[in-house]
C-alpha cells in the first residue's frame, strides 16, 4: 500500500487501547478505526432483528449488510451490546465479513490507526507498526466500571469484573482469529500508567520506528 500508513492497536477490553489509538490517529494525521464498534453495531443489528447471536448464519448476514452509518447508532457501547459483540466475534464467518471493510479502511490514504483484537495478526498482518495493550483484569474493571456509572448505568463492580473475565477468555480461546499478541508488537501495559503516560510513550516508538517529520503533526 505505497503511500499509506497502517498502525494496529491490540489488546483486551478497557486495556485502554481506543484512547491510545484516537491520540495516536490525531496526532500523526492518520483516519482511526475503532473495529469493536463495527462488532458492536452487528450486535446491534442482532439484536434489533431478534436473531439468535449464536446462529453463525443469521449473524454473518447481518455483518454482511453494515454500513459506514450503522456505526453511529446510539448506545452502541451499552453493556448489553458488549457482551453480545463478544458472542458473535467469535464466529469465524462475522470476523471474515468484516475484514474487508477493515482493509478498505485502512488501504484509503493517508491510512489509518486502527485498534481492536486481530488487527495486527490477521486484518493487517503486514501493518507498518503494532502495538498490544494490556492491563491487569481488576484495573481493565476498574476503568470500565467507572465509564458505565459514568454514563447513568446502574451495575456492580463485580459483574463488570466477571464480564470482562468471560469477554478475556472467550476472545482468547476462539477457534479462529484469538485475541494473541502479535510477535512484532511493541506491548504496552498500562496498569500503572495515566492515558497521557501511554500516549507519549507509543508515540516516541512512533517516531523513532516510521520517522518524525513525516509522520507526526
């Protein structure tokens, strides 16, 4: 893709990878793709039409209708979705028809930073640069709970921490397209650091793997 930069951004839910990925897309000029929403807006879609999210047909042909526009749907990043976007991103057929809309994405000039579970290992396997982000599972809870109750939603700590555990093992132990760090990512782990701390860090990696000038704003 001459011409055209790809960053991919891995790791699990609320390791604070969509934070890094938006900082970075801004800061180096590059388009961002969060891919969780595009799973959140099929589970959305399931949902909406009623199927069944562990019908792999049903789910597949949903994947296969989304547009650009169903990605502003409200209450995308609901706890409900969340957990039914896991569900269905474990079919091997969802993740296969969304992968091309992925790589139009990201073959689009200047290119794109995009965060999500496979990017660096199946969407872009070939990506200028990667990351994997990661945290402890108690801190990943800690910041999700904190955004929901944010948002008005009424939940306890422990079913969030629960929820992320299944959404952890599920991602990882899925037949096709696991949640694994890439072996050319630079990791991250954000644990004890603020979202200011992770952004000049994976930006100085930035400048130092792809060059400054060109690169960076």
């Amino acid at each position: 893709m001459d011409g055209v930069i790809v960053i991919a951004v891995d790791g699990p839910v609320a390791a604070g990878k969509g934070t890094l990925a938006r900082h970075m897309a801004t800061r180096t000029g590059l388009r961002h793709l969060d891919s969780g929403m595009i799973y959140r807006a099929v589970a959305a879609l399931v949902l909406e039409a009623g199927d069944d999210a562990g019908n792999a047909q049903a789910c597949r042909q949903r994947a296969e209708r989304l547009v650009a526009a169903d990605l502003e749907r409200p209450g995308l990043r609901d706890q409900e979705i969340g957990s039914v976007s896991s569900r269905i991103a474990a079919h091997r057929e969802v993740r296969a028809a969304l992968v091309e809309f992925q790589r139009r994405f990201g073959a689009t000039p200047p290119g794109a930073v995009i965060d999500g579970r496979d990017i660096g290992t199946v969407v872009f396997p070939d990506a200028d640069l990667k990351f994997f982000v990661t945290a402890h599972v108690r801190a990943r809870a800690e910041r999700r709970h904190r955004e929901l109750v944010s948002r008005g939603e009424t939940i306890d700590f422990h079913s969030v921490l629960h929820e992320i555990s299944e959404r952890d093992r599920r991602d990882s132990e899925r037949t096709w397209a696991p949640l694994r760090q890439a072996d050319d990512a630079v990791v991250i782990d954000t644990t004890a650091l603020d979202a200011r701390a992770v952004a000049e860090k994976a930006l100085d990696i930035v400048r130092q793997r792809l060059g400054a000038a060109s690169v960076l704003s």
